[in-house]
C-alpha cells in the first residue's frame, strides 16, 4: 500500500485531486462567490487564466524537438487515431442508449471526454515507470495537445446544439483561436527566448493550471447547482457512470495493446501506445468546456465523467505500469 502511495502521489494523484472535490461541495454549500459578476467574476478570471496556460504550454514546445520526433511515424499515427477517432467512436456507438431518457447530457460529458487529447506529464510519467519510450510519449503527448485544440471542438461541436440547444460556430470558433490557439502559436514564437525559463519554473506553472483548473471547475459547479441539474441522478446511476468510466478505459487499453502487437511494435514502443493513447487530459478537459460551454450552466455535468475518468485512469494506469517494470526486472 505504501508503494502505491508513493506510485500515486508520482502520477499527480495527490492533494488536487482532493481539492477538486472540496471545490465541488464549496459549490454546493456556498455557490454565490461563483455566480457573483461585478466588480469582477471568477469566471472572468478563469477565462484569462486559460489564455495564459496555453501561452505557457506552447512556450515549453521546442519546434526541434517535434520535428525529431516525426520519424517513429506509424506509432504515432496509432497514437492519434486511437486518441482522437477509436475513443469518440466507441462512446459514439452507446449514444442510442442515452437519448431520450434523461441522460443526454451525460453522454455528452462522456463524448467530450472521448474526443480530449491526451495527458502531457502523466502519460509521460507511466511510460517511464513501465520502462518505455519516453522520447516518443513526450512527443505523442504534446503533438496530441496540438491536435485537440481543433479536433475537439470539431467533434463535440457535432452534437453540442441537440444537447443545449445552442451553438454558435462563428462565435466558439473566434474564442477558440483568440483564447487557445492564439497564445499556444505565441507561446511557441516564444521558446528560443523563454523556453528554457518556462522549463525551469514548471513546477510553479503546475500550481498556476492547477489553480485555474479548480476555478473553473468551482464556477461551473455553482451554475450546475444553482440550476439544479444534479437533482434528477442517483448514487447508484453516478456509480455506473464510474463504472463505465473504467470499462472505457480498460476497453481501450487491450485494443491499443492488441492492435501494437498485429503491427509488431517493440515493447517500448507498445508500452508507450497503450499509456499515451488510453489517457485523457483534465487540464484540457476543463479549460477547453470554458470555450464550448462558454454561456451554459451544463459544464458542471459534462465535467463529471472526465473528472471520474481522470481519477480512476490514474489509479488503474499505476498499477500496470508498476507491473509492466516488475515484470521487465524479472527479465534482466
């Protein structure tokens, strides 16, 4: 237990998440900080916060290091498509199940999820545990980020105007280049000058996305509360939803696995596939519903599937990774 511990608090499963959860029931018991807009709101102060992550983000990305990545192009490529095409099309299939009894909105949490990038530092930080590519996890991990900023929205935009009725292309499009990919293209202009001193405090800009992250979540909470959305589900319905949350996961790790070995990938690079391609990032996850569910008081529920995701896929994602090095140990 001890061991795991130590594992956990290694993969970021430490006292954020713990916080994460106290931000939730300071929603419930005292929504009003949240819902306050003048002088000036925490939303409008998580909406800048955005913009700054992906300004800092982009200005961690070194071109070079990117370009050298591209020659391990077939694992990447299996990466990507099971990140951004395998996960959405999988959720995709259960949607008949969903619709029309009251539990649209969740599904439309569990396809915002789906369609997310994948973790940056975690990811990483599994593949180095379970002794794999980590080269290739870093690289897979950033170029994913990139990906999503236009892949994400360009799914969940699919569905987003039957689950709330409202979706301005126009509108969510212009935010999204304003506030995301704006700064990540500035951010990246940036890193011969500052890309060093970006790496060298990144530890503090983990508290600053950590911070960020927490408002929003806090916020979108106060609207979902205040509307009473959470009303309508039970424990038992929400402990599904966590079940399902780990049936994805495990779903897409054996196909991801499965898929390395058809193609013949070494161990380190199928270990970097099945830890890079099944997670999904809660950074990503709670900013980018800033920009899609920008007026909506649904983030609150859209949120809970990946927030469920996040925390389990840590635990499970651990506990294979120590095993897959255990198992390399025994080997040498």
């Amino acid at each position: 237990m001890k061991k795991l511990l130590e594992l956990l608090k290694k993969a970021g499963f430490d006292g954020f998440l713990l916080m994460i959860a106290a931000m939730i029931l300071m929603a419930y018991f005292l929504p009003k900080p949240g819902l306050v807009k003048e002088p000036v709101s925490l939303e409008e102060i998580a909406n800048a916060g955005v913009s700054l992550i992906f300004l800092f983000y982009g200005m961690r990305l070194s071109v070079e290091k990117l370009k050298a990545g591209l020659s391990n192009w077939k694992m990447h490529i299996v990466v990507q498509l099971t990140t951004f095409l395998f996960f959405p099309l999988i959720v995709l299939a259960f949607r008949p199940l969903f619709v029309n009894n009251g539990f649209e909105l969740l599904w439309l949490g569990v396809f915002f999820l789906a369609a997310l990038p994948s973790t940056v530092s975690s990811s990483v930080v599994m593949v180095s545990i379970a002794k794999g590519n980590i080269p290739a996890a870093i690289f897979n991990a950033s170029i994913s980020s990139l990906i999503g900023v236009v892949v994400t929205p360009l799914w969940v935009g699919l569905f987003i105007a039957s689950a709330t009725g409202d979706f301005d292309v126009t509108q969510i499009g212009l935010k999204l280049i304003l506030q995301v990919l704006l700064p990540v293209i500035i951010g990246i202009s940036l890193n011969p000058r500052f890309g060093a001193i970006a790496e060298k405090y990144k530890k503090q800009l983990k508290y600053f996305d950590q911070a960020v992250i927490l408002t929003i979540i806090y916020t979108s909470f106060c609207k979902s509360f205040s509307e009473h959305l959470f009303e309508g589900f039970t424990g038992l319905e929400l402990a599904g939803l966590a079940a399902g949350m780990m049936a994805l996961f495990f779903a897409v790790f054996f196909c991801v696995g499965l898929l390395s070995r058809l193609l013949g990938f070494s161990d380190e690079d199928r270990i970097t596939v099945l830890f890079c391609g099944s997670k999904k990032s809660l950074v990503h996850g709670t900013v980018m519903s800033k920009v899609l569910f920008q007026y909506s008081t649904i983030t609150g529920i859209v949120l809970l599937p990946l927030m469920l995701y996040h925390a389990l896929q840590l635990i499970a994602a651990s506990i294979i990774a120590q095993g897959m090095a255990r198992r390399k140990e025994v080997q040498f």
